[in-house]
C-alpha cells in the first residue's frame, strides 16, 4: 500500500511537470462576421512557463487583408508567463472567408520550436444589398436630403449684386461730379485769361521749377515746346500739338510773322530737338536764353495787358 502511495505521488509530480511545460495558445477573431473595411481584431494569447520564451509571431496575411496597427504585452503571474498578441486588420472581401493559419515559435531549452495555428473562419459583408435591383445601402446609416430654400438664396444673391452696382454707381457719380466741379473752376479761371497769359503763366512755372538746375535738360526742353506748341494751337486754332518741328514751322509760314520772331521760334526748336533726340546738352546759359526767346515771342505776338503781371519769372 505503501508503494502504491509513492506512485501515485510521483505520477502526480510528473503530470504537474508536464502541465507546467505544455504551452496554451488561444486565437481569436473579433467579430468574425463583419462589414467589408471595417476594422477586426485578431488576438493571440499565450500562456507558458518561464523557461519557454515565444518569439514575436511573423502575422501572415491575404492579398486583400491590411493590416492596420500591432501590440504586443507580456505578464507575469507566478510560474506562468502570458503573452497578448494583438492584430488589428481590415479586410477588402467578401463572402465565407479563411484567416490564414499563423505559425508560432517558441525556445526551450536551447531548441527551437514551432506550432502551427488553424485557420479562422471569417465573413465579411457586402455594404451593397444582396438584390442588385435595390437601391438601398445596408449597414449604413439612413440617408437625409438637405433642403435649401432656393429662392431666399436666389433673392439675397441679387440684393447684394444690387448693392454692389448701387455703390459703383455712386462712386462713379461722386467722382465725375468732383472732376467736374475742378473741370469748372479751371475754366472759370481760365475764361477770363488770353491764350498769351496763360502760356507766360506756364513758362513762369516752368522757370520756377528750376529743372536746369536739377540737370533735367530733356524734360525741360519737352515743357517748353510743349508750351510753345500749345500757345499755337490755340492763337491759329490748329493742331499744332501733334505736329513735329518741321510741321511746326511749316504751319507757321501761312501767319503773318515777322522774320525775327519767325528766327527766334526755330531756334528755340532746333534746341529744343537737340536736347530731345539728340541727347545733347546745350549749356545753361542757351537754355536760360531760349526760355527768354519764349517770353518774347509770346509776347510779340500777343501783346499783354498793361495791369497784368506777366512778366518773365526770372528766366535767367
């Protein structure tokens, strides 16, 4: 009896022995019915002793399985060691689908193992309906129509392209009532003024800006001419304006001009194309003369009043 007892007690240790060794793999799928591109979750438990180390499983998967993120925790609990391996995945098919089988690995005692997992039966849905006469979408959620009321939309559109062209309007009417209002006093100024005081009016401007001075030769020179041509146009009633020189002095021939004053406009040209076109600079003393002729010519031809101040302006 005695012996009998020992064996059992011995039989007993082995057993315990050999549950300690055995190693306890449990995978799961969650949900295993689902909808295509929803997200699943497979998880890989482990429970083994401390002196069995289980390497990192290798997930193998389909062509149309994604896999999307991976965890891994280990923890310990007396003799036991537990492993949580977790895979999350989509799956982009449909039907009674197979996950793959996985191969496990495992170290123990200086030997390398490997166990090979069953596949998990999965299904995966369609979002379509099975009847391809319906038009509905399943597992989704009811669809609602966004009602707008068109004409309140409609008749703010238009209010607001009114108020835009009403503003517009307005600022167009304010602006030519101001260019009007200057345009009046202009030649309300220049009404009761000859065309001879006005252009000794501008030559006077002319000196004051002292552009000699500045070395702005051709700009001075364009003025001049300018005010010239301007005085003529307006004396002879012809588009003098648009003239070159040439045209200029030819148009100038039909007048009753006396030689000298004839010489004197010329000269005043000629300079006036030297320093224009071709780039030349007469010296100050020339340019200071011709502003003089213009004085003069204007002056000859139109005589000034006597109570008026319109003399040269310091030419020289």
């Amino acid at each position: 009896m005695r012996k009998f007892f020992v064996f059992c007690c011995l039989l007993l240790f082995c057993c315990l022995k050999l549950y300690a060794l055995e190693i306890t793999v449990n995978p799961v799928i969650t949900p295993n019915t689902s909808t295509i591109g929803d997200i699943l979750t497979y998880k890989l438990s482990v429970k083994c002793s401390k002196s069995i180390i289980i390497a990192t499983p290798d997930l193998t998967l389909k062509e149309n399985f994604t896999l999307i993120k991976e965890e891994h925790n280990k923890t310990l609990s007396e003799d036991l060691v537990n492993y949580d391996f977790i895979y999350r995945f989509s799956i982009y098919e449909t039907g009674d689908l197979l996950f793959p089988t996985q191969n496990i690995k495992y170290r123990h005692k200086g030997k390398n193992h490997s166990s090979l997992l069953p596949a998990i039966p999965v299904k995966i849905k369609s979002i379509l309906p099975e009847d391809p006469g319906k038009r509905v979408l399943l597992d989704i959620a009811d669809p609602f129509t966004l009602r707008i009321d068109k004409w309140k939309y409609i008749l703010l559109s238009l209010a607001l392209v009114l108020l835009s062209l009403g503003l517009w309007k307005l600022y167009i009417f304010r602006k030519n009532r101001n260019n009007s209002k200057d345009t009046v006093m202009i030649q309300d100024n220049n009404n009761n003024k000859t065309p001879g005081e006005l252009a000794i009016e501008e030559l006077n401007a002319l000196v004051a800006q002292n552009l000699l001075d500045k070395n702005c030769i051709k700009e001075h020179y364009i003025i001049l001419t300018e005010i010239m041509k301007k005085y003529f146009s307006k004396i002879y009633h012809k588009k003098i304006l648009e003239m070159t020189t040439c045209e200029t002095l030819e148009c100038l021939t039909d007048h009753k001009i006396d030689d000298q004053t004839f010489r004197r406009i010329k000269k005043v040209f000629e300079i006036g194309d030297l320093a224009k076109f071709a780039k030349a600079a007469p010296k100050k003393e020339i340019s200071q003369e011709a502003v003089s002729k213009a004085f003069e010519i204007i002056n000859r031809l139109t005589p000034v009043k006597k109570d008026s101040n319109l003399t040269a302006g310091g030419a020289g």
